[in-house]
C-alpha cells in the first residue's frame, strides 16, 4: 500500500481530491435544493412511482429499502457535509482506511441519488 503514500505524487493528488470534492459538494447541494420539485413525493416525476416500476438490480439505491422526502434531504444534505469536510482535508487528517470510507460513502450517496433521477440525470 506504499503508492497510496507516495511522496512524488502529493500535489497532484491533493489537487485531483480536492476538485473531487468541490464537484461531490455541487452536486449534492444541487440535489439538495432542487429535488422536492423535480423528484419528491408530489414532484413532476416522482421517486416513488420509478421505485415501483424499476428493480434494484437495474437501479441499485439505498432507497430502494425505504423512501421518503425526508431521507432523501437527509442523504442529500449529509453528502454536502461529508463532501464540505473532505474538500477541507478530513480525509486525509484521518488513516487510510478512514479516508477511503468517506471516499465510498460520498460514492454510495451520489450513486443512490443518480439511479432515481430518471430524467434529471440522466444524459443520454
């Protein structure tokens, strides 16, 4: 695991991570802000309704096991959290392990949030 530390690399890593980040933040906000009217339960294309008629298998989400406005704000809002910390040097503050936890965790919230956008993030 020595090229997980390797010294040569700091700055490009420390610059790949932090736009990352930065991107992981806009978009969780994005999302934050603008879901009730696009996604929510009374929304133009519902999350309900998709959850209904897609298996989890063709879109896994964690909302699949439980949905509601609420937990979609409160994964929402912990994504801006998590990202905001990790944009600030948390993850690399903490042993690797760690780190590489808030890293999946920023990529689980993001994914389960993708795969219900329907056609609000979906760009084909």
């Amino acid at each position: 695991m020595e090229w997980f530390t390797a010294d040569g690399y700091w700055w490009s890593r420390l610059a790949f991570q932090r736009a990352l980040a930065a991107l992981y933040l806009t978009a969780f906000l994005t999302a934050a802000l603008q879901f009730r009217a696009l996604l929510g339960e009374r929304g133009l294309t519902p999350i309900p309704r998709f959850l209904a008629r897609v298996p989890f298998r063709a879109a896994p989400s964690l909302f699949h096991f439980s949905y509601s406005d609420r937990r979609f704000a409160a994964v929402a809002w912990y994504g801006v959290a998590l990202s905001a910390a990790v944009l600030v040097g948390c993850a690399d503050a903490v042993p690797l392990w760690a780190g590489v936890l808030m890293w999946a965790a920023l990529w689980a919230l993001y994914l389960s949030i993708v795969n219900v956008g329907q056609t609000w993030y979906g760009f084909s």
